[in-house]
C-alpha cells in the first residue's frame, strides 16, 4: 500500500496521494466547522442592560403634556405702523411654545385676548368685549411653530359689556395693541391712527 507500483516514476503516485489526503481533511474540516455552526445557530444580539427605573420608551402617539406658562410666549402684531381714522386695522396675536418638546395648551377663545391701549394704558378696545362665547381649542404646540389668531379691528371702541350704544371711532393719535393669553402677556406694539 505504501510502495507505489504502475507505470509512471514513484514520485507522481506520492503527490497523488498527498494531494487526496489534503482533500480528504480539509473537507471533514469543513463537515465539522458546519456541524458546530448548526448547533450554536445564529449569533443572538445581547440585552441592552437597563438601568432600575428607567423610563420606558414613550409611544409616539401618547398625548403630550401640557404646556407650562415658563416655555409659552405671546406676542402681539399689527398689519401697519399706521391707518387712517375709520379704516379696518389687522392685528393678532400668537402663542409661541419655546421648549424643546411638543405640548398640548388650552386656547380657549375666552383665555386670549387682543387689547388695543393709549401708550398710558387707558382701555380703547379688546377683542373680548363684545364675545362672550367659549371655544374648545387645546391644539398641540410644536417647538418654534406659532399659533396665529387674526382679527380685524373696526377701529371703534369698546367696553366690556359691549354697549354698543357707547362705541365711537378712535381719534387720531398714538395706541399699542397687547396680546394676552391667560396671565402671558405680550410686550406692546405700537401704531397710529392718522387723519
């Protein structure tokens, strides 16, 4: 078996024979590497530890937590530095949430108000004066995206109450509109009413 007999020299046999056994193991080297990934199975990632209490993951679509007055800001605007006596006046007032996350804030039509003022803060005009109706708005403030609320001011006076018996035009001169929405309120901005 071991003495190489045929027609060719005895070295070619030898390589043969080297050749098959190398064959030979590296396929049962193989079979065994198989047989031992089949029984471990696949590679299972590891638990991420987590720490005792640590809050879970919240749902995307848990409702958000309401906003605190620190992260909310009110500001006034007004269309034009200036209107002529008479004429429709566009004010607004938005509400800002300046916090890092979204949350839900009551915008009740009876919480927000526009004021229109002398400079010495002498009442001229309010948007709430002559509404008393109550609206259900708790809309959710995203981070640095304005709620807008527009009104057109007929550049008459009011009270509270609305006697409208008593509403008169604005003479000329020199007013500020402040938004407010609850006790937030807004720096003032000023305009004029001209002849």
């Amino acid at each position: 078996m071991f003495d190489p007999n045929g027609p060719l020299p005895p070295a070619v046999y030898w390589r043969r024979r080297a050749v098959a056994v190398s064959a030979a193991l590296l396929a049962v080297g193989l079979v065994g590497w198989g047989v031992i990934a089949l029984i471990a199975g696949p590679g299972q990632p590891e638990p991420v530890p987590q720490a005792a209490g640590a809050p879970l993951a919240v749902a995307a679509d848990t409702a958000p937590q309401a906003c605190p007055d620190e992260v909310v800001r009110v500001a006034a605007e007004v269309g034009q530095p200036a209107f002529r006596a008479g004429e429709r006046i566009g004010l607004a007032a938005t509400v800002t949430n300046t916090g890092p996350q979204r949350c839900a804030r009551d915008l009740n039509r009876m919480l927000r108000e526009i004021e229109v003022t002398t400079p010495a803060g002498r009442h001229v005009w309010s948007s709430n004066d002559c509404y008393a109706e109550s609206t259900n708005e708790q809309p959710v403030l995203e981070p640095g995206k304005p709620v807008r609320n527009d009104v057109l001011w007929s550049g008459l006076t009011s009270v509270p109450g609305c006697a409208v018996e008593g509403q008169k035009p604005v003479p000329p001169g020199d007013y500020q509109v402040v938004a407010r929405l609850t006790s937030i309120t807004s720096a003032p901005v000023p305009f004029k009413v001209v002849p």
